[in-house]
C-alpha cells in the first residue's frame, strides 16, 4: 500500500495550502533554472578556451564527433531554457496566465538591470548572447501564457 496515493496529492495541492506553496515555489524553481541554464554556456566557452589540445588526425576525427554531440546538447539546451518557463508557470503555479505575466516581468526587469550593467564592462559577445538568452525565455513565457485552456 502506498502512503501518497494521486488522489490525496492532488487534493492536496488543490487546496489552499497547496496553492500557496505552489505560488511561493513558481518563481524560486523558474529562476533557479534559468539562472543554470544562463550560466552553462559562459562557463563551457571559458573552459573549452583554457584547452590546448596536440593536433593529429585523431584529434580531427574526435573534434567531428564532439562537434555533433554539441550540435545535440545545444539543442536541448535551447528546447531547455524554451520550456523552463512552461514548466514553472504551467505546471507549477495554480494561474498558469498570471503566473506567466507575474515570471516574464521579473525576468525582464532583472536581465534588463544586468545587460545594462553588463554592456559597460564585458565584451559584446557575451551582451549579444544573453540578449539572445533573454529572447528565447520571453517567447517561451510568451507559450506558457497562450497555452491551450
């Protein structure tokens, strides 16, 4: 016999505690997984910067292969930062519309503080891609507001 059946946890977070702590976690779970998700690219170039690899015909053949896996995990990447604001205002909070109004416009008025903080003392590839980061959760929170109700 289980201890949580899906009728009591649903009840549970239906009812009006579980509201609040759906309202309380939303924003915390969002921010957290973009703030990852914003970080691992930065942190992949430094690293693959500070590499010195010995060229020779393996190397080429194992840069082919990486290349590709790159090509993959970018792509879930991209599909990541798309769906992390479908998931903390669709899944998570209670009004996925209010939700969605409420995370785009904190996410917004803290990545506009830090791009204007940013493009004073940092190269502009790093302003163009965290422009291009900040386009790409807008259209996500964008889905998770038109969402099929």
């Amino acid at each position: 016999m289980h201890l949580v059946s899906s009728e009591t946890t649903s009840a549970f977070w239906g009812g009006p505690l579980g509201r609040i702590i759906r309202w309380l976690v939303f924003i915390p779970v969002g921010l957290l997984l973009v703030g990852i998700l914003q970080a691992l690219p930065p942190f992949a170039v430094m690293w693959a910067h500070s590499y010195r690899p010995e060229f020779s015909f393996l190397t080429i053949i194992l840069a082919i292969i990486v290349v590709s896996i790159l090509g993959t995990v970018g792509w879930f990447w991209l599909l990541g930062v798309w769906a992390t604001p479908m998931l903390s205002c669709r899944i998570i909070a209670p009004h996925p519309q209010v939700a969605a109004v409420i995370f785009g416009t904190l996410f917004c008025l803290h990545q506009g503080a830090f791009l204007l903080g940013l493009l004073s003392r940092a190269r502009w590839g790093l302003a163009i891609y965290h422009f291009i980061f900040c386009a790409i959760v807008v259209v996500g929170v964008v889905s998770a507001y038109k969402g099929d109700d």
